[in-house]
C-alpha cells in the first residue's frame, strides 16, 4: 500500500457483510455554510476536497439531508458523479432545519419517505448504500419510524440501515424489526459516554462511526496528554486522537470533516500513525 492513499492504510471493515470500505472515511457536514446551513464559502475548495478524498483512499463518505440543509449531498454528486466503484455514501434522515445550528426531530413516516427519496435525487442514485436514522424521533412510535425504513429497505431504495445517537437499550429494540449495521453516536478521546454501545457494537459487528472525533479540547492543550504523545511521535494532537480511535476497536469509523484540503491530507495521515501499547495504555488512563 502506497503512502500516497493513506486511508487505506485504516484498516478494513465491511458494512452489513457486503460493503468493504477503508475504516478512516470523511464526514462531510463542515463543506456547508456556517451553522451547517447554506452554501460553502469556498465552492471551489469544497470540490476539491471531495476529489481529494478519492486521491487519499478514502472509499467511505458521511453526510446527511439537513446539511446545508441539502447543500452535502449536492455537492458530493457535483464532484464525484458518476461515482468510482467501492465508493460508499451514506446519508440520514430525520431531523428537520429550522435555521443555523438548529435542529428538529421529524421520525414521521412520510417525511422520512419524502427525504430519502429526495436524497436519492441529490446524490444521483438508485439505492442509498447506508440510509441512517439521524434520531430517534420520541414524538412518534418507534416501529413507526423504523418501518418506515424498512419498506424503502424493501423497495430497493435503502441497501442497509444504520443508526445515530442511540442507547444500547434502542439498539435492541430497533434490532428486533430490522439489521442495524451501524450506530453513529458522539464518541472521542474527550467523551466516552458511549463505551456500552461501543462495546455492543463490537459483539454484534456492527459498524461504529463516532462523531466530533476530534473534539479533544482541554487532552489537546500544550502539555495534555495528546500534546505529549503527538511530540513524541512527530505528530499532531488531532492525528494521534483519530489513530487512537483507529486502534480502540476494529469497528470504529472515524470520518474526520473538514472543508480544506491541507486539513483533510492532515487528518488523513493518522492512519499511518502506529500507536504501540504504552502510548494507548497512557491516553486510556488520561482520557477515561
């Protein structure tokens, strides 16, 4: 493997037994506007950091309807359509945009129709490879959201479904009406509140894509515990955070987002960042 394609130096996991993809992907919610909501200030960059994603190996992009709202999945089908074989794209439903920085649950089953359909429009496609719940909505019954999914599922339209921001107790209960082949919850080296469904998601085999990965805040100051073993290994605190994630789990996708190039090439060499055994033992014991 070239040094070149970093990406595909992550790892491998494969999605619902069919989608093999390189572990390290690329979230694409920073490539809109302020408060994720309107066109990217530099069009341009944004197009070439979709581009650059390819060039890299990453083979597994994140994004969602309310990005922009819309303005992600358009951009990733101006860029990269038709698409290369391998490519993966998944995309959520289920949270409505007011304005900047605010957002709503909607788990009705026709607005959920309504925007997997319009996301398979905007990203060019026939069938969504990984449609996730974006919440759970608890306005409305939970098998009436899931079913909702299920019959697109069964239509053609949803290849596998995921989930986002669940607890290990709403992983079960949604398991019980169909495959769950990811879970996407908030999870770094700062905030670990989510361990139990990590570890769930380990026995299951079931994907787990944490967002904020690089929200390390104060572990990353000068002088924390990332700054420590970042200097050691002639690295950044960002990079040695995403290969600490790479190394917790063999199902852990980090999708690291940024609407630069110069920071997606940075992100993207922590795959090729060996942490050995002292190194995790120390950002475990700090970071716990």
């Amino acid at each position: 493997m070239s040094h070149d394609r970093p990406a595909a130096h992550s790892g491998t996991f494969v999605i619902g037994g069919d989608l093999p993809i390189h572990r390290l992907g690329f979230g694409a919610m920073r490539l809109t506007g302020k408060g994720i909501w309107g066109p990217p200030e530099d069009h341009d960059e944004a197009i070439r950091v979709l581009h650059r994603c390819l060039e890299l190996g990453i083979d597994f992009i994140d994004t969602a309807d309310s990005y922009g709202p819309e303005v992600s999945e358009r951009l990733i089908a101006e860029a990269l359509h038709p698409y290369p074989p391998g490519l993966v794209i998944a995309t959520k439903a289920g949270l409505r945009r007011p304005g900047p920085d605010q957002w709503r649950e909607d788990g009705r089953p026709e607005y959920l129709r309504a925007q997997v359909l319009s996301s398979l429009q905007r990203l060019k496609l026939e069938r969504i490879d990984l449609l996730q719940l974006h919440r759970i909505d608890p306005k409305v019954p939970l098998g009436d959201q899931i079913g909702a999914l299920a019959r697109l599922q069964s239509e053609g339209k949803i290849r596998h479904i995921g989930l986002s921001e669940v607890s290990v107790e709403q992983l079960r209960a949604v398991r019980e009406m169909v495959e769950v082949v990811t879970v996407q919850n908030r999870y770094n080296a700062a905030y670990r509140k989510g361990e139990d469904v990590l570890e769930y998601c380990e026995t299951q085999s079931i994907g787990f894509i944490p967002w904020f990965p690089l929200a390390t805040g104060d572990l990353a100051k000068p002088g924390g515990p990332l700054d420590r073993a970042a200097e050691r290994l002639g690295a950044t605190p960002s990079q040695v955070a995403l290969a600490w994630l790479l190394r917790r789990s063999p199902v852990m996708l980090p999708i690291p987002g940024t609407s630069r190039v110069t920071h997606l090439e940075e992100n993207t060499a922590a795959a090729l960042l060996a942490l050995d055994d002292e190194t995790m033992r120390e950002l475990e014991l700090q970071t716990a």
